[in-house]
C-alpha cells in the first residue's frame, strides 16, 4: 500500500510515517517510479509504536524492541540484556508516574465539572 493509505488506516500524518522510517522504525519498498510501498504488517507496526511512542516511550527504546514485537500488540523478548530490561524498568515506572498524574487530573475535572453542574442546577432558571 502506498503511504497515503497507510496513514489514513493509521490515523498518522504521511510526514510522520516518513519520520518513523527514517528513524528505522518501519522500512517501506520503493516502486519503480520512487513510491513507497508498506506491506499490510506496518499498519499494526504503526499503532504499535505510536501506542508505544504515546505511553512515554522515546524512538531510541522502541527501535531496540520492536524486532521482538511480531505479532500485533503482543512483546516477545526472549534475548533481553540486564540493561534493556533496566531501561524498560525505568520506562514502566515512568508511565505509571504519569497514569497516576493524569489520574489525579482526570478526578481534579470531573469533580469541578459535577460542582459547576450541581450549581447551575440549584440556580432558578
């Protein structure tokens, strides 16, 4: 498929589709006339690594690993270093610092929100 069709199936922007390949996140063949080309199997690898990329991720962690990712959203690593799986450690940690931030957020909201309704709804129309 060419990279307009793989961004529209992957919600992502063709700038950053070229972005990831030259980054050696995804590999495209090249047409005759130049076009890039993407087998079926990118359109998973690209929601996996922005899944990846969205959870704190930086490129540098996602190349490491993304060998070890083949089969859609499901991690195999049986040869992991003691230092990636420190830095996967580390990275863990990182994203569930922020779940519990956004969390916090997310509460801080909702219960302005049910203040500002329950307000509004005691004031007479």
């Amino acid at each position: 498929m060419r990279i307009g069709e793989l961004a529209e199936r992957t919600d992502t922007s063709r700038r950053l589709l070229r972005y990831y390949e030259e980054q050696g996140l995804i590999v495209a063949d090249r047409t005759p006339n130049g076009y890039r080309d993407y087998d079926e199997f990118y359109v998973d690898r690209v929601l996996q690594i922005r899944g990846l990329l969205e959870a704190g991720l930086p490129t540098r962690i996602i190349k490491q690993i993304l060998p070890c990712l083949n089969k859609p959203r499901v991690i195999h690593f049986p040869d992991a270093t003691p230092e990636m799986l420190a830095t996967l450690a580390h990275e863990r940690d990182r994203m569930t610092e922020r779940v519990e931030c956004l969390t916090r957020n997310r509460d801080a909201i909702a219960e302005y929100l049910a203040a500002v309704t329950r307000t509004r709804a005691q004031q007479p129309a």
